[in-house]
C-alpha cells in the first residue's frame, strides 16, 4: 500500500526519543522501518529532520510538537520519525529532497516520491493544518473512480476502489458496504481484514461487523491494534459530529469507546467533549467540561492548566467568565510548573483582564525564569515595558 511519509526538518536534541508528555511520539528505527511500518499500519509517517543549530527548529520542538493537540493529530495519522540533517541517514535524505532551509517539511509517499513541501516555522494551528492539507495531496482512486462512476460493480474493482478512497482519504463507506453485499463469507480471513481496515468510523454498519467479528480478527491481528482501530473510528465520528454540530454523533462516539475499550474510555470522552464544545463554540459547557478535567484528570498537571488557559485567551478572550476562569487556572500552572511560559500565560491574561500591575509583577517572574533556563527574553522585556508605559 503506498502511503506518504512526512517529513519535518526540525532541531531537537536526542535522536529517537519519545516527545514530551501527551505531544508527539517518536517512531524509534531507521528510514526504511518507518517506510515499512507506514506500509503495514496503513499510516502516513512523520519525520522530524533536524539540525542541532537551528533556532526556528529548536522552538517548534520545545513549543509546538510537546502540545496535546499536536500530538494527538499526529500520532493518529504518522508514524512519526525525526532524523538530523547533518548525520547519517538524515544527509541522504537532505541530498535527496534538496533540502536548503530550515524548518523545512517533506510529504513522500512509502516509494520514496516528494509529494508535499512547506517551509518554516508554525504555529500549532497552521502546523496541523499543514498535516492535513498533506494528507489531501495524494490521490490513489486512479482509474477505479471512472470505473465505478461508469457502473461497473465487481468484487475485485469495489475492494480496490474502497481501499483507495481510504488511502486517499476520502469517503470509503459507501464502496466498502458494497463490496461487502458481494461477498457470501463476510468472515474469511481476507474479508475480516478488510472489515477491520475499512471500519473508518463508529457509526457505520462496518464498525458493528468490526465489533462482532472482534475475537476472530483479534486471533489475526494483536489486541493493541485492534484498540488502536476502535479509537481511530470513534475519533472520526467525533470529527463528524463536529462538522455536523451534531451531539447525537457525539454520544455515539462516547458510548462506543465505553462499550469496546472501556480502559480509555473516560478520558476519550473529556478529550472529545472539549473538541466538540470549544469547536462549536459552546463557551458554558467548554468551561464546565475543561473545569472537571483540571480537578479529576489534571489536578496538580501544570501543562495541562496553562494549555486549557491559553486556549480560553484565544477562543474566549472577549468573555469574563471565560476569562476569569483562565485567569484562575493560569495561576495555577505557573505556580505548580514554576516555568517561564507558565507565567507569561499568566502576564498575558491578568493584562487581558485589566490587572496590569499584576500582569507586571507575573512578566517579571518570567524574565527572572527565562534567565535561569537560558532563554531568551526579548519578547518577555518587550512586554514589561509595554505594561510599564501604561502605568
């Protein structure tokens, strides 16, 4: 199966190291190992070809790639590999792709063909929709498209077509289902497969014949994938109901992982009720959901209060509550993590929030921070002479 490999040219230091908490995960093996797992697992992979003196690489590796959001995009759609652009293999893929700027991205399909390149640091946002604007380029429906819009149906063109359109990204459903009505033994060993892999979603008729064929394909397949597969699909029906606004789809999501992998359960459903209620813009219940995880699931995670607190800046900035609630818990980051990001998130939202002696006092914390942890602080010295002009 062709699939695409990504790859980053980004600085981090170490090579083949798991990301931070909760960020990107790191494929640990050589070029051709990722390119061979991204054929078996039907992903695309994601490399992070770095240089060790890159500014621009170092603070996308330190600030974007540890982000829950990134990671959680990255890991469902690469396999994710970083390689440095002056050792190794990293010098054969430079030469290869001709790469002369830094951070620079890379798109290649398992073949070893350049299918996507971007340039230049991101922020997180416009970083995962680089990814996904990548996973558009490549088209492997070839021909069968015309074929099947022509009328033809055989068995052979419908199992084709469908695992095209999912390699392509592309509804697969409707053909799957297809292919499926031709087939007499739905439970041999190549259909199984077939009903695993093209169980894209949660709330398809495939994910039920997923869930009751679960022993055999899990005698043909290991239990970890299996679980990979049910969460994949419930993660797709949220994206769903998202883009249908739809809570209905939503539940279906939750109820799903409750019922076929129980021990994720709890903290898929948290993570899908805050994607659906900040996307949809549903500032009361965004906060309440985002409230109960910051006490149960993330009491004392200093990451997690300044993630869920800056994001109520950008998302929510205009309204009090939001903001006095991200006011609340980016105190708590900056006390709990006692790092200089932690308390600029809190300079930046107490000077949202009018407080700017305050907001003074927290920016001085983070230049004193920024000094110990050899950071730069030009931006930090901006801000604290911003406030004090207007004092």
């Amino acid at each position: 199966m062709r699939l695409l490999v990504l790859i980053g040219i980004m600085a981090f230091s170490g090579l083949f190291t798991t990301a931070q908490a909760e960020g990107i995960e790191f494929f640990k093996g050589t070029w051709k190992e990722a390119l061979a797992e991204a054929e078996r697992t039907n992903k695309l992979v994601f490399v992070d070809a770095y240089t060790s003196w890159c500014g621009p690489c170092k603070r996308m590796a330190k600030e974007i790639f540890p982000l829950k959001d990134v990671g959680e995009f990255y890991n469902a759609n690469f396999i994710n590999m970083k390689m440095d652009m002056e050792k190794g293999e990293g010098r054969t893929v430079r030469s290869k792709y001709n790469v002369n700027a830094f951070p620079t991205f890379l798109f290649v399909d398992h073949s070893g063909k350049l299918q996507y390149m971007s340039k230049g640091g991101k922020p997180a946002d416009r970083f995962i929709g680089m990814g996904k604007t990548a996973l558009t380029k490549v088209d492997y429906t070839g021909d069968y498209t015309d074929r099947y819009e022509e009328g033809e149906r055989d068995e052979e063109l419908l199992y084709n077509y469908a695992y095209a359109l999912m390699k392509s990204n592309k509804p697969s459903l409707k053909v799957a289902n297809e292919y499926l009505q031709t087939q007499e033994d739905k439970t041999s060993d190549k259909n199984l497969k077939f009903i695993m892999d093209l169980a894209t979603e949660s709330d398809s008729r495939i994910f039920t014949m997923f869930m009751k064929n679960r022993a055999k394909i899990e005698a043909m397949r290991d239990g970890a994938s299996v679980n990979d597969k049910i969460e994949a699909a419930c993660k797709k029906t949220v994206d769903k109901a998202i883009e249908y606004k739809s809570t209905d789809l939503l539940a279906e999501a939750k109820e799903n992982m409750n019922q076929h992998y129980p021990s994720q359960a709890e903290a898929f459903g948290v993570d899908s009720d805050m994607a659906f209620f900040k996307a949809t813009g549903d500032q009361a219940n965004y906060l309440k959901v985002c409230d109960k995880y910051l006490k149960k699931t993330a009491k004392n995670n200093a990451a997690a209060h300044n993630r869920i607190a800056s994001s109520l800046l950008s998302d929510f900035g205009e309204d009090s509550k939001a903001m006095a609630k991200a006011e609340s818990w980016a105190k708590k980051a900056a006390e709990f993590g006692g790092l200089s990001e932690y308390n600029m998130t809190y300079a930046n939202i107490l000077y949202a929030n009018g407080k700017k002696q305050q907001a003074l006092n927290a920016a001085k914390t983070a230049a004193d921070l920024a000094k110990a942890e050899n950071k730069k602080q030009g931006k930090i010295m901006a801000f604290i002479k911003k406030i004090e002009s207007e004092l």
